[in-house]
C-alpha cells in the first residue's frame, strides 16, 4: 500500500514538474520574439499649436516603423495624461485600443500588436483639451508610451505639444 502511494505521489510531482517546465519555456519563447526589432517614430514631437479649450478633442496620427531585422511585438500602450487617449493600427489597418493612463479604468493597456520588419504602423493620438476643466488652459506637453520585446527600442515614446487657450 505505502508503495501504491508514493508512486501516485512521484507520478503526480512529475507531471506537474513537466507541466511547470512547459510553462517556463512558454514564458521565454514570448519574451524573445522580435528582440531583433527596432521601432523608430517617423515623425515625433508635433505641435497642435493653439487649442479651443471648447473646441472639442484634436488628434493627430503618427507613423512608426520597424526598422530592425526581425518581427517585432508591442506589448503595451499609454498616456501620460487622462486627457490623451491612442489608438494603434498594424499595417493591415486593423484598429487596436484605445488606450489611456495606466490606472484609469476601462481602458486597454496590454497588448500583442506585431510589426514585422520593414512595416509601418499608425498611432493616433487624441487630446481632450477640457478634460482638465475650464481652468486647464496654457502649455501642454503629453507622451504616448509604446512598450515593445525589442532590445534596440524596449519603450518608445511619442510627443506632442500644444496651447490649450480660452
């Protein structure tokens, strides 16, 4: 009897041994894709210039390409503000989003867009110019964040700059 157990118990440690061992090699084959990647904004820090506070959200696209050897992956997306949101679109014009601050709910955040080399992809970038309120006018400077498994460019930020006026 004692035998019948420890072999049900050496059989059941085993397979969850294995099982955890699958998992560990799934975890560094995701973490590899695309290191070889290198993704460069085509046009980075675009200024709306002045902004109507009432005059509703403005937005801007913004090209990115992958420059590297290897397919790439883009792994998260945010803003550096709750009045910017983004939206990403792979070459194929498939929409991805929308994206926000990391903390604010109802937002997407994680994601696994690829971009292959040699492929363009389209940020766009909205800004709500009162959602700070009627006392949210002057200078603004927000950053979209794209967290990416390339080694070249593991976070790539893209900029903007406006005056939000009465």
């Amino acid at each position: 009897m004692k035998i019948i157990a420890f072999v049900s118990l050496a059989t059941i440690f085993l397979a969850g041994y294995f099982v955890f061992l699958q998992g560990e090699n799934e975890k560094k084959e995701t973490t590899l894709i695309g290191s070889g990647g290198n993704l460069t904004v085509l046009e980075n820090d675009f200024d709306f210039g002045d902004i109507e506070l009432r005059g509703g959200n403005v937005s801007h696209k913004f090209e990115v390409k992958n420059k590297g050897s290897e397919a790439m992956m883009v792994k998260k997306v945010y803003t550096s503000c709750m009045c910017t949101t983004a939206y990403l679109s792979d070459a194929s014009g498939k929409r991805y989003g929308k994206f926000g601050m990391q903390g604010h709910k109802g937002l997407d955040l994680d994601t696994d867009i690829k971009i292959a080399p040699g492929e363009k992809a389209e940020v766009e970038v909205i800004f709500d110019p009162f959602a700070h309120g009627p006392n949210g006018t002057g200078k603004i400077k927000r950053i979209v964040y794209l967290e990416t498994s390339s080694e070249k460019t593991p976070k790539v930020e893209i900029k903007f700059t406006g005056n939000v006026i009465e």
